[in-house]
C-alpha cells in the first residue's frame, strides 16, 4: 500500500510553514522557563556578591575595629593627663610647666602655688594659682598655650587688672596687666596620683 500524499506545492509550503512555526513555539515554551531562571538566578548571584563584597570589606576593617575598642583601655598613655609617682611630684611638675609657658610667651610669673587637689567624678585634679604680668598679646599668647597643649590644662577661674599709675598717665605705650588664673590639670583614673 502506497500512502503518500499528494499535496499541491502551496499546500506542501503551509504545511511547512506550520510545521517549523509550531516547532518553534513549542521549544520556546519550552526554553522560556529555563531562561527566566537562569535569569533570576544571576540576580541572586549578584546579590550574593554584593553581600560577600561587603562582608569582606568589614574582615579588612577587623584590626582597625579592634584597636577602635581597645582605644578606651590606652587613652592614659596618649598624654591627655597629668602624671608622675604621687600626686606632689605632678602638682611640681605642673608649676614648672606653667612658669616654662609663661616664659615661652613673654610673661612674667609674680606667684605660683598650689592649689588643693579637687575630685569631680570621675575624674581628679590638681591645680595651681599663678599671677602673671605682661602686655595683653603675652597674656593672650600664654593662655592659648595653657589651653591648647598636652596633657590637657583648664583654666577654671581668671581675672585681669591694670595698675592704677598707667591708667593715670596717658602715655602712648601699651599698659602692663596683671593676670590671676587657676589652673587645674586632670589625672588619670588608675595609676599615679590615685
């Protein structure tokens, strides 16, 4: 038995044509769905990478977080406060530091005394009482010093006068002033001084 079709050549080209666009579609419904979840996942690869690049940018920044917590336990020996063997010793130093200051700036130090020592938790300090002559600028210039230097000093009272005789006489020059300051430098919370 001979089965062949006889089909007319436009017919043979329709059929061809539905054929390949039926193939066609069926593949695509077929690949469509691996496409799209090749697709997502790419996206969460992506992701992920930007989530490991993250990750590790903190593992590299682990050193500079340890020694940002470590920081608190070494802010003693970074000389933000007053030292020495006892609390004598560093009330001295700190005279001697004050009459060097006053110097460096062009002032002259009439008196210089101790203070006693005050505690305004957590913290204590030690302090002197110094008397200084000078123009304003030295004045001036020697406060700035107190104040800007390490281990940090606070100037906690201050008053200024100018002798009498120069507000009298209208010479030209400029006045001397006498300067009054307290001032107080802390000590650490463990260690010297305690």
């Amino acid at each position: 038995m001979n089965l062949s079709l006889h089909l007319r050549p436009a017919s043979q080209k329709l059929l061809f044509w539905a054929f390949n666009i039926g193939t066609a579609m069926l593949l695509l419904a077929l690949i469509w769905p691996v496409l799209d979840l090749i697709s997502e996942r790419n996206g969460q690869i992506t992701a992920k990478r930007d989530t490991l690049r993250r990750l590790q940018a903190i593992v590299a920044r682990e050193a500079e977080l340890n020694a940002a917590s470590d920081q608190p336990s070494n802010r003693i020996d970074q000389g933000e406060f007053l030292s020495g063997p006892n609390e004598s010793v560093i009330g001295a130093d700190l005279q001697t530091r004050l009459k060097t200051i006053a110097a460096r700036s062009g002032t002259l130090v009439r008196t210089i005394q101790g203070q006693p020592a005050r505690t305004a938790e957590p913290l204590r300090y030690i302090g002197a009482q110094l008397i200084l002559t000078g123009h304003l600028q030295h004045l001036q210039s020697t406060i700035y010093e107190i104040e800007n230097s390490k281990p940090f000093l606070f100037i906690t009272a201050a008053s200024l006068k100018i002798n009498a005789q120069q507000i009298r006489s209208a010479a030209a020059e400029e006045p001397t002033l006498e300067a009054r300051l307290d001032v107080f430098g802390a000590l650490p919370t463990t260690g010297a001084g305690q």
